[in-house]
C-alpha cells in the first residue's frame, strides 16, 4: 500500500461518509443508516489502518448525529447523543476487530513467502518473484541474473559443532545477504545451505560485481566468528537456452557446481550462449565459443591471500574475482 | 603461543577445527592421517594433540598407543575427538591414554576451554636458576 494509495482512500472514504450523511438527514430520524456508515469505516481501516479507522469512525458518528438533531423532536433531549455515543462504540469496535484481522492476515501472508530460520524469501516465493522476472526480461528485453550460493563445509559445521550452530550460522548468513543486497535484488533460501539471489536489469558482469561484494561480506563474517565456511557462487544471465525457473535454476546451480570443482571458494559465471545458425538448436557447451584467455578460475583466498590457484574450466568462464581489497 | 596438532582424516572437519583454534588464539599444525599425525607430533613439537578416532588405516586408538610408547610423546596431553557417544569406547580412549575425551557434536568454544584447561594441569618445566 503506498501512501499515495492509502491516502485516495481516505479522500474516497469521506466522500461516502458525506453522501451516507446526507441521506440520512433527508430520509428522517426512524430510518438508521449505521450499517451503512460501517462500508467507508471497514474501507480505511483495511487499507489504511486502525488510525484512519478511528478518525472516520468518528466523523460517521458526528454526521450520524447531525442528522438526527436536524430531524429529531425538542422532547427527545438527550436521546440522538446517546444513539450517537452507541454507534461510535460499535463503529470503534468494528475498527479495532477489522485491523486485528488484517494484521494476522499479512503476518500470514509474510509467513508464507519467508524462509522461516533465515528471513529470506523462500523456494516458492522465490519461483513466483522468478517467473515474473523471466517474463518480464523477455518482453521487455533487459538482462537479468541469477546467482546460486552455496556455503562450502557447511556439513562439517553442523557435525562438529552441531545443528544450532549450523541454525545460527545461516540465520546470519542470511541477514548478511538481505542487508548487502541491492534493493531491487531478491535473496531466497532454497535448499539446506543454499541461498540463490535474483539480480533484475542485470547482466553476468555487473552481477559478478554486486556478488563479489555479497560474497565478501559473508567471508568477513564467517572468518569473524572462526567458522571455516566459504561460499562458491555459479552465476548464469538469462539467455536464449533458458524458458523456466526450473532451467534458470539448473544452469545457475551446474556454474556453482562447476566454481566448487575447481576448488570452491570462487565464483564461476556462464556467458549466455545464442543458438547456432545453421541447426538453430542451441549450441552445446563444448562448441561455445571460445574462453577469453582473461576469464579464469581464480581462487580468492578468504584467509591469508596467499592461495591464488587458477584453473580454466570447459565451457564455463569462470571470472578472475575482484582481488579482495580488505 | 600454544601450539596445536589436529589429527583429522575429514578434510572439512580439519579446516572446521584449524579455523576454530586459529580463532581463539592458537597455532595450529594439521595432519590427515595416523602415520603423518604420528611424525607431526614427533617432529613439530606441539603442546597438545585433538585426534579423530575413526580414520582409515591407522585409527585414533593405533595413533594413540604409539603416542605413549615414544619418549618424546608419552606425556602429550590428547584430546580424542569423536561422534561415538558409547560408553565403551571413551573407557577404552582412557585406557589408551587420552586425557580426555570430547563427543561431537560440541559447542563451538569448548574445544579451546577444554585445551586451556588440560594444559594448566600439566606440570611445567622451570628453567633452573
């Protein structure tokens, strides 16, 4: 809900109020109109929350009661206050009834998109938010990215140390990762110790960048707290062989496979590769084009620096990272 | 400094247990099996050995005996690191020698307390005059 949005209800919500109130007055005092007053109360309190509820609650129970003492005999006294008094009640209880309802629905709603041990999106919202995405880049033909992570000796963690340990540590590799991502980007944990972060209007070389920098900061982290766990990343671009979230997801894990078999710890990307010209089927990996001689496996020694391996890997480019400049 | 012998077959538990030694202020020296654990210990001399008991070949027990029947290691305090949690076989591991015996898994700052802890008790060599 923006504010803009939030507040167009409101503006819309008095104006009913104004037309119930009118109606009211000219269809006389026997004629109750309370219910009606509830549809702009429940309106504002849905989108906007309980504090606009309240504020038009009250401005119903005003127009309520003008509209009675326009029409209301001298000998009735206090009676149209009273009437008024109770509808307020009954419109503030609605109110608070109403927000309390919201409330849990969008916990719920928040619920079911989170991973519920890190805070990042989970495997289902991720394929949601990935398939808009998917779509959304063919149309409008812009880049877009995927980077697939994975926590090398992630398993050794939880054997030595023990599951709470490996809890506590993906919780804070977790928030690492949704406080370092760009605000457009989205992190989703989709498997035990894998996290894969969507990067829209982005491609492999930008991406490259912005992972570089996550995956240093969750280094960082890692080497704060003595845990010997290190993050291989594959990342792939969208390209003209990939349809569905499923493949997206394949090839982006088989780069993070290929970044862990050439000595983990590095980040391996894929070039997209168009369809040859003659078959028009997509080219196979061993017919891509061929490696850039300065795009090679680099390993980024995360403790002394001093571990630089390089290593060309078949059909996958894997890029020298950034030297770490800590 | 303190200087460490881990001897570990898993190379993801070794980097695990260098990492948190490194982290609590020790020097680490690392062997990935018995017969080179055996010589590290002779030849590196560290002050204190964590030892994995189910490894190939040579098993912690093996690595232990040998320990105590050499001079220059039958003193070495040792630390026996297993996912064992039969009786049984931390008797046997006392038996053996080992000054204790650690089940994993174990909080992440144990290791270090328990080494502290294990080499205060050792009686030190002061240097005459």
């Amino acid at each position: 809900m923006t504010p803009l949005s939030a507040a167009w209800t409101f503006v819309t919500a008095l104006a009913m109020v104004v037309v119930i109130g009118w109606l009211d007055r000219e269809t006389g005092l026997y004629l109750s109109f309370a219910l009606i007053y509830l549809a702009p109360i429940a309106l504002v309190t849905w989108k906007g929350g309980r504090l606009q509820g309240f504020v038009v609650a009250g401005i119903s129970s005003i127009a309520g009661l003008t509209s009675d003492l326009a029409s209301a005999p001298a000998s009735l006294n206090g009676v149209p206050f009273w009437n008024a008094c109770t509808r307020l009640g009954v419109f503030c209880l609605v109110v608070a009834v109403l927000d309390g309802l919201h409330r849990s629905h969008e916990a719920e709603r928040r619920m079911a998109r989170t991973d519920s041990l890190t805070g990042a999106a989970n495997a289902r919202h991720f394929a949601e938010a990935a398939g808009r995405q998917i779509a959304g880049a063919r149309r409008y033909g812009v880049p877009l990215t995927l980077a697939y992570l994975d926590l090398d000796n992630f398993k050794a963690i939880n054997d030595t140390f023990g599951h709470s340990t490996g809890d506590k540590l993906l919780r804070c590799v977790g928030e690492i990762l949704s406080h370092t991502i760009r605000p457009t980007d989205l992190v989703a944990r989709i498997g035990g110790d894998e996290f894969v972060v969507l990067l829209p209007h982005t491609d492999a070389a930008a991406a490259f960048q912005a992972v570089t920098r996550y995956r240093l900061a969750v280094l960082e982290e890692m080497s704060a707290h003595g845990w010997a766990v290190t993050v291989s990343v594959g990342i792939v671009e969208l390209g003209s062989d990939i349809h569905t979230v499923d493949e997206f997801l394949g090839a982006a894990d088989s780069a993070m496979y290929e970044a862990k078999r050439a000595g983990k710890d590095m980040i391996a990307t894929r070039e997209t590769w168009t369809p040859g010209p003659e078959t028009g089927i997509d080219m196979p990996p061993e017919e891509a084009p061929a490696l850039d001689p300065s795009l090679v496996a680099a390993r980024v020694d995360s403790g002394d620096g001093d571990g630089a391996e390089l290593r060309a890997v078949d059909a996958f480019s894997l890029r020298m990272p950034v030297e770490d400049e800590r | 400094m303190t200087r460490v012998l881990v001897i570990d077959d898993d190379p993801g538990v070794r980097l695990v247990l260098q990492k948190n030694l490194e982290h609590a202020g020790f020097e680490v020296l690392i062997a990935e099996d018995g017969p080179r654990g055996l010589g590290a210990a002779r030849l590196g001399a560290p002050d204190i050995i964590v030892l994995d008991l189910m490894m190939p070949h040579v098993d912690g027990f093996e690595v232990l005996r040998d320990l105590r029947l050499h001079a220059t290691t039958s003193t070495l305090p040792v630390i026996v690191l297993t996912a064992l949690t039969d009786p049984v076989v931390k008797e046997r591991c006392r038996h053996a020698g080992a000054d204790l015996v650690m089940t994993k898994p174990f909080e992440p700052g144990a290791l270090a307390s328990e080494i502290t802890r294990i080499l205060d008790l050792q009686p030190r060599v002061v240097p005459l005059g």
